[in-house]
C-alpha cells in the first residue's frame, strides 16, 4: 500500500521546506520535490498542515496491568494517536509492578494486539518499586524494557540508588529517577509560595525536588552512569542539571507541557484537576523551563500522562490523586505557550517532541528520512480549539487545561504507515 502525503510542509532535520512525502511498505519510500513514482497510491492533501515526524513520549502511564478502571493500553495509545504520539514509553508503577521479564512481555503482547501506536515498557529499578532490592534489569532489557525507572516514588536510600546506577550501566539502561525527597514533601497539596498560603493549603518546597536531582545528578556522576531527570519544574532544578552537565556528567532532563503553561495560581478554585506531581510552580519557574529548554539544559518535553478515574480526583484537594491526563493536550499546550508568544520556532519545539527523545532511549522513528519508519503526524499549526475533556479519547479526563483555548491541533497520525488517527473525534 502506499500512501502519498502532498501539498505539505515538510519538518526536516535541517528545517521546514515544502515538499511530498511517499510511505510504501510501512517505511518512508520518498520525500522532496521530484523523483516520485506513485503509481496507485493514495494521496492526502496536506495543504496548510506540518508533515511532522511522528512525536514521542518518553514518560506516560498506561495503567495497564492492574488499573484498568483508570485507563488501558487500548484506550491510552488511541489517545496517544490523537495526541500525535506514535511511541511512547510506559512506567513501572502498575499492578503487578513490571520488575520482571514476564509483566514487560506482558505489556508489550498487550500493546501488539490492542494498541495502535508503538509501546515501550520501562521497567522498575528495584522490585516492587519499594527502594530496596534492585530489579533484575538484564532480564528486562531482554524483555523489551528501554529503561528502568522507580517513578512514583524516589528511591529515598543514597547507597540504593547509587547501586541502581551502576547495576543498569552495565546494561546500558539509563535510569528515569522521580526526584522528590517526602521528608520535605511532608503530604503537602501544592507548591509552596504565596498560592498556597491565600488558599490554606499545606505547601511543597520546591526543594523537595532539587535535593533529589542534585543528589542523584552527583551519583549519576560519580558512577559514571546514565541519568534521565523527569518532569523538572523548578528552576532551581533547572540550574542543577545545567551544573552537571557542564562537568560533563552523562545527565538528561525533560519537563512537562503543564509545567511551561499552567501555574499555582491555578489552584484557585480547588479544581483537583490542577494536582500533580511535582506540583505547579510559577510564573517565573516556567519561564526558566522554557529558557532550560531553548540553551539545551531540558532535553525533551515529556507529557508525564497520568489518567485517573473520577472518584480518585473527586475528593478534597489534598486527598486526591497526582496527575493530568496530557496525552490529547500535548501539542496544544505547547504550541500555546512557546510557538505562539515566538519563544521557540515550530521545528525546535518538534525536536523536543520527536527526534530528542527518540535519541535520549534510542528509539526509532522522530525523523523524516527515507528507510525510516512512516510515523508521521499531520499538524495544523493554527487550529484554534477549546479543549472538552469529555471527548478525550482516554478514560481519564482529569485535565486543568478543560474549556481552555489552546492554538495547534494534530490533523491525523501515522504508524508503519497506517492511519491511527483521522481527525474525526
């Protein structure tokens, strides 16, 4: 079958140029201005629209095994289609935790048969993401996990994650820590500042989060292991990887499309929709992000998709669960906050969406090359649109970003070259 995406504006590695993209085959046969032969393929017309590579998320939750009430691998990937997301990569936290060889294999038979974009499990750095004993991560690689991650949880002992460090080297995993100290954390409900104190509730020192990646970034150094910060949302923790990785410690970091966007200001109203962790920051954090992000510091955007059921975020602020369901809000958010206000062009933001992460876990596709995988997202960079949880595509539809306008819509997605997502819901 081929299919024969034209009147476009192709995202390049060199930048954006008009031109004809051709998927024979599962793979991109063809792209440019001539030297097609497209025979009886068929033709989309993409005028007005970004052929971007597909995007890819190194930082999701899909529930499945053993939370199947807040979302499953079926639903979670067909609302990362919608999203643009041709991959994605899944954390440890389900039930059973995938700290064995036969959860991992599990998920990805699961995603094979049911999903419609490509699934890579991350698997637990220490067995039953208790911080203890570590995983048996050579039996994990083996199985198909990309990485090993605790997330949800810090590993709280040093000495612990040190050895988890040096354990996953061995098998060239990076590890994906969650930085968050609880001591410090103390059940607060939302950051620290002047938000919380307006709002009565119990705060979160940003340093909570900046103790652990400085920790962990010096382990990360004096191991010489592969470290991946996730969600940074101070800048403070901004700063310390940009420390580290000026000592030429091998550190990465992503951070969040709600941590460039949303504030603790948002909390005004107690919409529990706006509890994540780590909390909303301010102001003046993600405008540090969006500089991290543009000097390099932040190496990729990752969505941290975290869909619950609605009994589970039903509750007083403080008794309800961490997370925003972002998969369907991705794109939008960050179109909103960094293309449209001119922080970043449409092609660097792309970067930080595909071929970034793509190189961070070794993933293939999030480039348009010929012989590459025809994962490709169709892009409408001026779609207005007013975000309607109800329609979401995941069963979580806990999202702060609800009746919001948001600018940057994704038009259809491609996986292996078939259509996964057509616009139409």
């Amino acid at each position: 079958m081929k299919i024969l995406i034209q009147n476009g504006d192709l995202v390049l590695p060199d930048g954006i140029k008009k031109g004809k993209l051709l998927i024979e085959d599962g793979k991109i046969a063809a792209l440019g201005d001539s030297g097609f032969e497209t025979g009886d393929a068929e033709v989309v017309d993409a005028t007005g629209l970004l052929v971007s590579p597909g995007l890819i998320d190194l930082h999701s939750h899909l529930r499945e095994p053993g939370f199947e009430y807040k979302e499953t691998i079926a639903t979670g990937t067909r609302a990362a289609a919608k999203g643009g997301f041709t991959s994605v990569c899944c954390m440890a936290n389900t039930k059973p935790v995938n700290d064995t060889a036969a959860v991992t294999e599990l998920i990805r038979l699961k995603a094979e048969r049911e999903g419609v974009v490509r699934v890579y499990p991350i698997g637990a750095a220490t067995k039953g993401l208790k911080g203890e004993e570590l995983a048996e991560m050579g039996e994990l690689k083996e199985s198909g996990a990309v990485a090993v991650s605790d997330d949800g949880k810090s590993i709280a002992d040093a000495n612990r994650m040190r050895l988890a460090l040096t354990y996953a080297s061995h098998f060239g995993l990076p590890v994906v820590n969650h930085p968050e100290d609880l001591n410090l954390t103390n059940n607060g409900a939302m950051n620290e500042g002047y938000w919380s104190t307006v709002l009565g509730l119990s705060g979160i020192t940003r340093a909570a989060e900046e103790t652990i990646i400085a920790r962990d970034c010096h382990l990360a150094a004096l191991v010489n292991a592969r470290l991946h910060v996730a969600h940074v949302s101070t800048a403070g923790g901004a700063d310390i990887v940009r420390y580290y990785k000026a000592k030429g410690a091998n550190i990465t970091a992503e951070t969040a499309p709600h941590y460039l966007y949303a504030t603790d200001e948002w909390v005004d109203g107690y919409d529990t929709s706006t509890r994540v962790s780590p909390p909303l920051r301010t102001k003046d954090d993600a405008a540090s992000l969006i500089a991290a992000l543009k000097d390099g510091t932040i190496d990729c955007i990752a969505t941290d998709h975290a869909p619950h059921h609605i009994d589970d975020k039903n509750l007083e602020y403080a008794l309800a669960s961490t997370g925003i369901s972002g998969f369907e809000t991705a794109l939008g958010v960050c179109w909103t906050a960094l293309v449209v206000p001119g922080h970043m062009k449409p092609e660097e933001l792309l970067s930080c969406m595909t071929s970034a992460p793509a190189k961070l876990f070794s993933l293939p596709g999030g480039t348009l090359a010929v012989g590459e995988p025809a994962d490709v997202a169709l892009i409408d960079p001026s779609a207005e649109w007013v975000v309607d949880s109800s329609s979401f595509l995941s069963k979580g539809k806990n999202t702060p970003f609800n009746g919001k306008k948001l600018t940057g819509r994704v038009a259809r997605t491609f996986v292996g070259g078939v259509c996964v997502y057509d616009g139409s819901v």
